[in-house]
C-alpha cells in the first residue's frame, strides 16, 4: 500500500488500538431527510469530537461539517436512486474522485449490490474506483448493501458480497452484523467495520451488537441511527467509544452510557 493511501487510512483508523468509530450520516442520498438528520449539522455538532470518521455526502459535507474541522471524512460517492423506487441497486458513481481530492477526504466509499439487477454495474464501479484510488492514494470502502432486503443479512450472503468486495480491491468493506459473523471476517483479507442498521430497540442490543462484531474480527463500526436517533447520541457514542477503544465489556459500556447521561444531556432537538 503507498504511503499517501496508508497515511489517509491512518487518519481514521488509530493506531493505538487499530480500531475506530466512524459516523454514519449519510442517509439522506437515498432516503431524504431522515428522522433526526434532518438538520445534519445540528445532528453531528456535538458528535464531531468523539467520531474518527464521519461519513458524509458532498453535500452534507459542504453545508453541514465547518472546514476548520479536523475530523476525517469518508465521502460517499455513490447514488443517483431513491427510496421511491422499487430497485435500489440501479446506483452509479456521483462524485469525481477529482472532487474527493479537492474535499480533502481520508476515504471514499460506493455501495455494492451483490445478488441485485445492478450488480455488475456496482461491482465494475468499484474495481473502476479502486483503479483510481491506488493511482491517486485514495482509499476505498465497498459497503455490501441490501437495499430492501433485509433477510440477506446471513453470514453467507455477506461472506460473499465481502469478499468479492476485497477481491476486486476495496482497502476496507463496511458490512452488517449477523450470527456467525466470524465467518464473514475469516472470508474477508481486508479490515471489516460494521454499520448499525434501524434503530434498535434497546441501548443493549446496539452495545450488544458492537461487542459481537469487535469479538469476531471487526475493526469498528460506520454506525448512523443507533447513535444520532438515540434520545442521548453523545452518550451512546461514549459508550460504543468504550467498546471499540477499550476492550470494555457491554455491562462496562451500559455504566458508560449511564454515566454520559447525566453529564451530556438529550440530543439538541427532539422531535417525536
Ligand atoms: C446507508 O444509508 C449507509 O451506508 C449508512 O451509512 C449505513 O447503513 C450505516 O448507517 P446505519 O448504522 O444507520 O445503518
């Protein structure tokens, strides 16, 4: 890997534990203005300090995070469907990597449809950006979307869609948390971040699922709804901060996020 392209990783990927708590925002390319993103940066202002990555589009990126920030981006670069549609795979690339560049991002990261009618289009499209990336030292992350189809989610699906993934060059694959998870991670030679998915029900599951995912391999989480939609999001990313960082167990990151309660408050606005 050259130097360019291992320094941006490095950028958001810590060295002291190698793992990292990247930001999922950017749901708003296919879904609109999702419930308590609405705002996107009266959404992330209080999170900024506690996330090693924020995953953004360009326009989130241009109207919502301060340029002064030094917090590292991973530009979603991939789009042109929408929720209203029946096929959410009919993706192509929206973003130059020219434009990447001059955003000054650490990563840029495309949605892969394995399985989906455009899936060689979004597998071509990844091969195309990795060519690009090495030639530039831009990192790319594949993210294994399942679109509407949740029940996908089985660890020989995602094993699949992974390692297709690092096969055609992604540095890194932002995938979902299943059972047997293990088995996605042993398939896969390139480091692993898990996304969230809707809003779970508890504050245990979401600290559950981060446990599991860093137990079986993976380096982190890309994780959106379960923090900003949490009724306390600085405290729920303490908390997962806990996990991902250090080694703490859930019962550790529940006392966490008790504790982040009492000091950090609700999110800035609240709507039902
Ligand atoms: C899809 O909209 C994006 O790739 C999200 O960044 C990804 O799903 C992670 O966000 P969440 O944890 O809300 O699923």
């Amino acid at each position: 890997m050259d130097w360019g392209l291992q320094n941006r990783m490095a950028r958001f990927i810590k060295s002291a534990t190698g793992h990292t708590v990247m930001l999922a925002a950017d749901h708003g390319y296919f879904m609109g203005p999702t419930r308590r993103l609405e705002d996107p940066r009266s959404t992330l202002e209080p999170l900024l300090p506690y996330a090693d990555a924020i995953a953004v589009t360009r326009g989130v990126l241009r109207h919502s995070i301060p340029a002064t920030s030094d917090v590292p981006i991973v530009l979603r670069v991939s789009g042109g469907v929408t929720v209203l549609k029946e096929d959410l795979s009919d993706e192509a690339i929206t973003t130059s990597m020219e434009e990447a560049l001059r955003l000054n991002v650490s990563a840029v990261a495309l949605s892969v449809f394995v399985g989906a009618p455009h899936e060689h289009d979004s597998l071509v499209s990844l091969a195309e950006l990795v060519d690009e990336g090495e030639a530039l030292g831009m990192p790319v992350m594949a993210i294994t979307a399942v679109g509407k189809e949740l029940e996908k989610r089985d660890a020989r699906y995602l094993s699949l869609a992974c390692r297709v993934s690092a096969e055609l060059g992604a540095h890194m694959v932002k995938t979902y948390y299943c059972e047997n998870f293990e088995k996605v991670v042993e398939g896969c030679p390139v480091p692993l971040v898990v996304a969230g998915g809707p809003k779970l029900d508890t504050d245990r599951s979401v600290l559950e699922l981060c446990a599991g995912a860093i137990e079986k391999g993976a380096i982190g989480v890309d994780m959106g709804r379960n923090i900003w939609q949490s009724d306390h999001p600085v405290a729920m990313i303490k908390a997962i901060r806990a996990i991902v960082h250090e080694k703490a167990t859930v019962r550790e990151a529940l006392q966490t996020l008790t504790a982040s309660k009492k000091t950090s408050g609700p999110a800035a606005s609240l709507p039902s």
